[in-house]
C-alpha cells in the first residue's frame, strides 16, 4: 500500500485535555474525520471505513456512535425510488 505521512502540530493542552496518548488521539481523530467526510456524502462507506483504518462492519458501528445513518439516500429519495419499482 502506498502512504503518505501527515504531521500535526498540536498544543500539548489537547491530548491532556482529552485524556488521549497521540497514537489514541490520532487513531480517534481518524474516525472522527471519516465519519464526517461520509456524512456530507464526500466519501464512500468502504473509502470511509479505509480512511478510519477500520473494517466495513467496524466503521458501521463508529457511524452508530456518531449517530450517523449509514444510509447516503434521504427518505424523499428513497420514497421516490420505491414507487418507481
């Protein structure tokens, strides 16, 4: 796999004030971030759950955390597409 390695700078304040070491800090930031970026539909499911570094079936429940439908269809979508089949 090719990867490209981000570096951020952060005061210390915010790993103490979140109670995190960096590794925890940057594995939560990750899931955070792609839970989000799938939210506002920028990303699929399986690039999210790649981005998180987690399998489908974890990044399922990561969405279930964040109260994020894994659904990407709005109910007036999925309405109009039942009635056209």
């Amino acid at each position: 796999m090719n990867t490209v390695q981000v570096t951020m700078e952060l005061p210390r304040t915010v790993l103490s004030a979140l109670r995190k070491e960096p590794a925890s800090f940057v594995a939560d930031m990750r899931i955070a971030a792609a839970v989000k970026w799938y939210e506002l539909e920028m990303v699929s499911q399986a690039k999210a759950a790649e981005i998180a570094g987690l399998s489908r079936a974890d990044f399922l429940l990561a969405l279930d955390r964040f109260a994020v439908t894994p659904f990407q269809s709005t109910l007036d979508e999925l309405i109009h597409e039942a009635g056209d089949g």
